[in-house]
C-alpha cells in the first residue's frame, strides 16, 4: 500500500501544482474548459492516463467546469501516486485549456 503523505508533504506539493487545493484526506481542482466538448476531452485524455496508473481520480462534469478529486481510498488520504496523477492532469489541461 502506498505512504500517507504527511500535511507539510501534501502542502509543499500543491504549491508546485496548477489551481490544486486540499489536505493530507484529499485534493481538488476545477478546470473551467472552453465547452462541453472540451471539457469531455480532457476527462477521456485524463481516463486513460488514470488508467494507465491504476490510480483513478472521483471526476465531476457540470456543463463546461470539471472536478477532479484524489485520495488514495485504501491508504485513507493523499499519497504520492495523487500527486503524481494531478501533475499528469495538470499537463493535460494544458494541451486543452489556452493559458
């Protein structure tokens, strides 16, 4: 099973990521795509990449704004493996979303 990261770990790492917020339980970001289509885009581009890692994000579509939520459920909190899927999200977003 993975490491919990400690509050200090999980804070320092948010601040090297785009827009993410959170604590040691979980992180959070919302992405506000340019449409609907786009915002699926990211989702789909963001499922294999979950997949890949076997490490699977809780995601929230409503209308063009996109939720992203990661723990590590079985280790109870925020392990590097969220960490490591919210800066392949952030990059994704990226190739989506115009700065």
């Amino acid at each position: 099973m993975p490491e919990l990261l400690d509050e200090a770990s999980v804070l320092t790492a948010l601040a090297a990521l785009d827009g993410w917020e959170g604590d040691f339980h979980g992180i959070r970001r919302d992405v506000e795509a340019p449409d609907f289509p786009t915002a699926i885009r990211i989702v789909d581009v963001v499922a294999v990449a979950a997949e890949d890692m076997n490490h699977h994000p809780d995601i929230d579509i409503r209308w063009r704004t996109v939720r992203f939520a990661l723990t590590t459920h079985d280790a109870g909190g925020v392990t590097a493996l969220d960490i490591e899927l919210a800066r392949n999200i952030d990059a994704i977003v990226r190739q989506h979303v115009p700065a």
